[in-house]
C-alpha cells in the first residue's frame, strides 16, 4: 500500500514537491489562525453576561473583561468609546484578515501549481508522440498522462479542503466581529455619557 502511494507520487513529477509544501503551508497556516479565533484570543463570553460586565467592569472575566475595562477606564465621551473599540476591531481583526488573504492567495495557487503538472505532462506526452511508434513510446505516452492527471488531482485535492478551511475561519472572525459591535453598542447605551 506504501509502496503504491510513492509510486504515485513519484509519477507525478517534480511538481508535487512545491505541491506538498504548498499544503503544508496552506494547512500550518489555517490551523494556526483556527487556534486564534479559538483560543483566549477571541473568547468574548456569551452576551447574557455582558451587560452585567459593563455595568461592573471589575465582574468581567476573559477577553471580554479585558475589552470591557479598557473601553471604560478614563472615558468620559462615547467618542472615546468609540475609538476604542476601533482600536481593538484593528488589533485583532485585522491581525486575522492580513492572515487570511494570505492563506486564500495560497489556496488558489494550489490548482494552479496542479496545473503547471498537467502541462508538463502533457509536453512529454506530445514529446513522446511526436518520436513515432512501439512500446516504448506508449509508456512515455502513459507516464505523461498519467503526471498530468496526478498533479492536477492533487492540486484540487490540496484546495478544496483549503476552501472549506478558510470558509470556517472567515465565518469565526465574522462571528468575533459582530460580538464586539454588540458588546460596543450595549456599552454606548448602558453606560451614560456624552
């Protein structure tokens, strides 16, 4: 069974060097942002006990006490409120946004890299077609069909997952995002200021 898998990966030419380490990146990197949407990072409570935390900031517990008593400590307009909590959307929302693009740039190329595999395959299949006839052009035929149908397969095979990885995360920080605008708007009308 191993033996079958690297000979298939073996076929599929060089390409699949980059094409493995394209989805180690792709797969470090969507797992490192999961962990910090996931972790202490984003944790912001449940909103039955925010308007409790914001009327007594000491009670705050986790990421959201956190944000509760920076955004109150020394204010004494909602402006300032204000440019807190958009103080905070830009250290953790866009920490997260710059890492995503970043990832989806890398998602995409993945079929692309796949891609370049199926032309390089196909340039020995019309290499080896062009050379005339017998058994030893059809098996340089074959072995460049079948480089370009494995490096294009694992291309796809790379992203698709990708996909859904990077749909997950956008979903969390969209889930973070719209926490903080709760929690910024329940604290501009519980708290009484100008």
């Amino acid at each position: 069974m191993v033996d079958q898998i690297i000979g298939i990966w073996l076929s599929g030419g060089w390409v699949m060097i980059p094409l493995a380490l394209l989805a180690v990146l792709i797969y470090a990197i969507g797992l490192q942002l999961l962990l910090y949407l996931r972790k202490g990072n984003m944790e912001l409570g449940h909103e039955s006990e925010w308007l409790v935390w914001i009327q007594e900031p000491a009670k705050a517990k986790g990421r959201a006490g956190e944000i509760i008593r920076y955004t109150q400590e020394g204010v004494t307009a909602s402006k300032q409120v204000r440019n807190r909590f958009e103080e905070i959307r830009l250290d953790l929302i866009n920490t997260v946004e710059r890492r995503l693009i970043f990832l989806t740039t890398l998602v995409a190329s993945a079929p692309l890299m796949g891609l370049l595999g199926t032309v390089i395959g196909m340039l020995g299949t019309f290499a080896a077609i062009s050379m005339g006839g017998g058994a030893e052009t059809a098996a340089m035929v074959a072995e460049g069909i079948s480089e370009a149908l494995i490096t294009t397969q694992t291309g796809l095979f790379i992203a698709l997952p990708g996909i859904f990885l990077t749909l997950i995360i956008r979903r969390r920080k969209h889930a973070v995002e719209a926490a903080l605008a709760r929690i910024e708007s329940l604290s501009l009308t519980t708290l009484d200021l100008e």
